[in-house]
C-alpha cells in the first residue's frame, strides 16, 4: 500500500486522500460540506474561524478541520446536531461582536457570512449586540475598509503576505480589540507598502473592504487567481 495515501471515513463514507491533506480539503474533494471563512484555497490555513470544527473518533474535544491532517483509519463527522449548535453560535458570536447589518451592506447578497447564516438556518441571535463604534478607512483612493464589518478572519493580512508579498496588512489588539491594521496602524491611504493591487478586497468574506464606486451587484468577488498563483511560485 502506498504510504502516502491515507483511507479514512467521513460521514461513514469512505475516502482516501493524501498525507499531506487536512480534513476539510478532503471533504470539499469528496463533496461534503463544511462551513468555514478563514479558510480558503491559495492560502495558508489558520484555524481562525472555527466554524470548521468536525468531530473525530477517539478525540476528546472537536477538531478544526482546516488545519487537521488526515490520518489512516480516522472516522469524522462533519454533521451532527453537536456541531450544528456550535456552528450556529459561533456565528451568532461573529454577528454580535461588530456592526453587520445586511440590509444597509454593500456586499448584501455578496457575503459569505450572511450566506453562512442562510444555510446554517440562523435565525436570529440570542447574545447582546455590542454596536462598537468602529472607524472607517476611505483615505485610499480606490478602496475602504470598515472595521464595523471585519470578522478578524485575516484573509487580507495573508494573502497580502503570501501572494503579493507587501506584507501591508496585519493584526494590532487581543481578543475583543483585535483588528485588522495597514503598516503600523497608519491610515490605508497613507500606506508606502500597499501595491494597490485589490486582492485583499477580493479575498476579504465580508464587507469590510471593499472597493469605491461599485453598486452591490458589481461586489461578486474574483478570487480565480490564487491557487493559479500559488501553484507558479510552488514551481519556482
């Protein structure tokens, strides 16, 4: 037997995969679903969202799929009423702790958050709303960025990082003051670093950047160029 190939079950169907692949990526090959919005494909996993989580026979807590290898004989299962409750609250928790509005956004219909809560069935949310009075960022000449709407998945910061290689963007605070900052907390227009290159707003799940000028329905995100460009400088 090939040692690279791993054979597990997930959901109780059984799959092979690659030793060097995580959970959620078989999964998606393999067309089950996992929420996720940190994740996605091109850049690095992070763990950061945890809607992810899937549970794994033997362990004792759940797993975030996106940066869980696969192992020989492992057993996951991405659905259960467990999961569901976690995943409805996380989101919930991502809803409460900003400004997200849907009715008023520009990425309303466009959002991967407010789709999220479409399919997860999420209702309505059960914790306070904090209403922070977050800054907006218009200084660039091209783009803004609204903290109000930022759910800290830090797209941005890696695919500024790993694909255009500026390094622009980054994460200043902790826990409930965490945000997303350019250079050393300077104004994104005043950025020597930024390329203006776009890819963080194209990249970004929600309407926390986004681009001037454009009406809702031009908002679709163009994400095509990341593993394209992944894939080049692996080959180099």
């Amino acid at each position: 037997m090939n040692a690279g190939i791993k054979t597990l079950k997930i959901d109780g169907r059984d799959v092979s995969a690659r030793a060097d692949q995580t959970i959620l990526e078989v999964a998606r090959e393999n067309g089950i679903f996992v929420p996720s919005l940190c994740y996605l494909e091109g850049l690095s996993p992070v763990g950061a969202c945890r809607l992810c989580l899937v549970e794994v026979k033997g362990a004792s807590r759940l797993l975030p799929s996106c940066v869980t290898r696969v192992e020989e004989g492992m057993e996951v299962t991405t659905r259960s009423e467990r999961l569901e409750r976690y995943r409805r609250m996380i989101l919930e928790l991502l809803f409460s702790e900003r400004n997200h509005i849907c009715s008023v956004c520009v990425s309303n219909g466009h959002c991967e958050l407010q789709s999220l809560a479409e399919k997860l069935l999420l209702t309505h949310v059960h914790f306070p709303y904090r209403y922070p009075r977050l800054p907006v960022d218009a200084s660039h000449p091209r783009f803004v960025a609204d903290h109000n709407r930022c759910i800290l998945c830090t797209r941005c910061v890696r695919v500024c990082d790993e694909i255009e290689g500026a390094h622009t963007w980054d994460v200043m605070g902790r826990g409930i003051e965490a945000r997303v900052i350019t250079d050393l907390n300077q104004p994104w227009g005043d950025s020597e670093s930024c390329t203006s290159c776009g890819k963080c707003v194209h990249v970004c799940p929600t309407g926390a950047l986004s681009e001037k000028g454009r009406s809702v329905a031009e908002m679709a995100k163009r994400r095509q160029f990341l593993p394209y460009l992944t894939m080049m400088r692996t080959q180099r």
